[in-house]
C-alpha cells in the first residue's frame, strides 16, 4: 500500500514493479518481526526499569490524570471545529478573503503561544476561571490553527462547478452543508483534527502548569504530572508520564481519527 502511494506521487504507479510480490510480503513481514521486536523489549525494558526504582503502580496516578487531559482536548477540538470550520469555509470559498485572511492566520499560527500566556492567565485571575477550564483556551493557543488552515485548504478545492450547480439548485443552508460542504472539507478536516489533537496534547505539558509573578495555577491533568517530574528531575514518574501520553495518543488515534481518515479515503476523496 505505501509503495502504491509514491508510486502514485512519482508517477510510476502503472509500471510493474521490479519487486516481485513474494518478496514485498516477507520484506514487510520480516520489517514489522524487527520493528516489533524493538518496541517490544523497549517496552520491557521500561517495565523492568520502573519496577525495580517505583514498581509498575507508579503508571495508576498518570492514567487516571491522563482522563482529565483527555476531556480538554476532546472539547478543545469539539469547539475549534465548531468555531473555525465554518469561518474557514467562509474564507476558502471567497478568493477575496482567502488573500486578504491567509497571511493573517499564518502570523497568528506561527507566532509563539506561550508568549500569550501570561496574557491569559492574568485574564482567568481577574475573572476567577479555573485554570482546569482556562487550561483548554491555553492549549487552544497553538493547536487551533491546524483545524482553520486545513478548513480553507478543503474549501478551496472544492471545484467550483459543483458550487455553481448547487447555486443553480438553490440548495442552501443545512441542505448545502450536508450535501456539499462537509462531503468536500472532511478529509481535509480529519488531517486538521489529528494534528491539533496531537498538539493539544503536547501543549498541555505547558498549559496545565503556569506562572503569573508569584502565582502559580497547576490544572489537574496529565501534562502538570509531567511537568512536575520533569521539575523535580523524577525520572521514573517522567518516564511514566509520557509512556502513558503515547497511550492516549495512540488509542485515540487508532478509534477516531484512523475510522474517519478511511471514512474519508472511501466516501469522501474528491
């Protein structure tokens, strides 16, 4: 499959192969043995290493923190879908705005979100929101860009006789939304959504733990377990702070986002 696809990028995917099928199989066969194998006795190795410094319970605290983080960045993602999908749309369906908005949103992407922290932490000590709530706009900061770059990406491709003919239709509103706009934008959205998901995550390692002059707002989260071993130099609870992260990661991304990226591949590819 992955030789199909940069055959398709070199333009070489209608030649026979100087591969023999055979091959390729235990080729692959035996590269996911020695990639397994690797990951397998990093695993174990990690194990034998926690068990002999904290023991195995050391992972029961971070997999419980790892919930809370886990509810940020699912309503981190329900709400920048909800608020940068339709603005990005608006965006990539007007070359106008698209010209005017892309350089716009590329400074605002790369500049950096940590320098927006202590603006948003004075704000949430002045309106006495709780960093757990506050912690989903900090996070917010650096990974909301992806879903709003990747909205004007989808809607710009979306070919322009297919909007004239639903002009002509006068399908509009809910019915335009269903029938065309999310149909077009959705294999674009789930490439949004999983790097700001994986973002997100990363960012809350900063996000859950900040500090406005003398005061210091810790969330309950994964990210502040982390950030803490990592200031106090615990190897063992770092070690099994990210261990537990890479879990999340890799479940979240294997039950959503892989079904919708194939969702998308078989029902939505332009």
């Amino acid at each position: 499959r992955a030789l199909n696809r940069a055959g398709r990028v070199f333009g070489t995917a209608g030649r026979p192969s100087a591969v023999r099928p055979g091959r390729r199989r235990a080729g692959d066969l035996a590269f996911a043995l020695v990639l397994g194998g690797v990951v397998l006795w990093g695993v174990v190795d990690l194990g034998r290493y926690l068990a002999g410094r904290t023991g195995l319970g050391v992972f029961g605290e971070p997999l419980l923190l790892g919930l809370a983080t886990l509810a940020r960045v699912v309503v981190l993602v329900a709400v920048a879908t909800v608020v940068w999908v339709p603005i990005g749309v608006k965006i990539g369906f007007s070359p106008r705005l698209t010209r005017i908005a892309q350089p716009v949103v590329q400074v605002l992407a790369g500049f950096p979100a940590n320098f927006l922290f202590p603006l948003v932490v004075w704000l949430l000590l002045r309106t006495g929101v709780s960093i757990d709530l506050g912690g989903v706009l900090l996070m917010a900061l650096g990974s909301q860009w992806y879903i709003l770059f990747n909205a004007i990406a989808g809607a710009m491709a979306v070919p322009a006789d297919l909007r004239e003919a639903m002009d002509d239709l006068g399908v509009r509103g809910r019915q335009r939304w269903r029938r065309l706009i999310i149909p077009a934008i959705f294999p674009a959205y789930v490439t949004g959504g999983i790097t700001a998901s994986g973002g997100a995550w990363n960012a809350s390692i900063v996000a859950e733990v900040v500090t406005f002059g003398s005061t210091t707002l810790t969330a309950t989260g994964l990210g502040a377990y982390i950030a803490r071993a990592a200031e106090h130099g615990d190897h063992p609870r770092l070690l099994a702070g990210v261990a537990v992260m890479s879990l999340y990661v890799v479940i979240l991304n294997r039950l959503l986002w892989r079904r919708l990226y194939r969702l998308a591949q078989r029902r939505y590819s332009l």
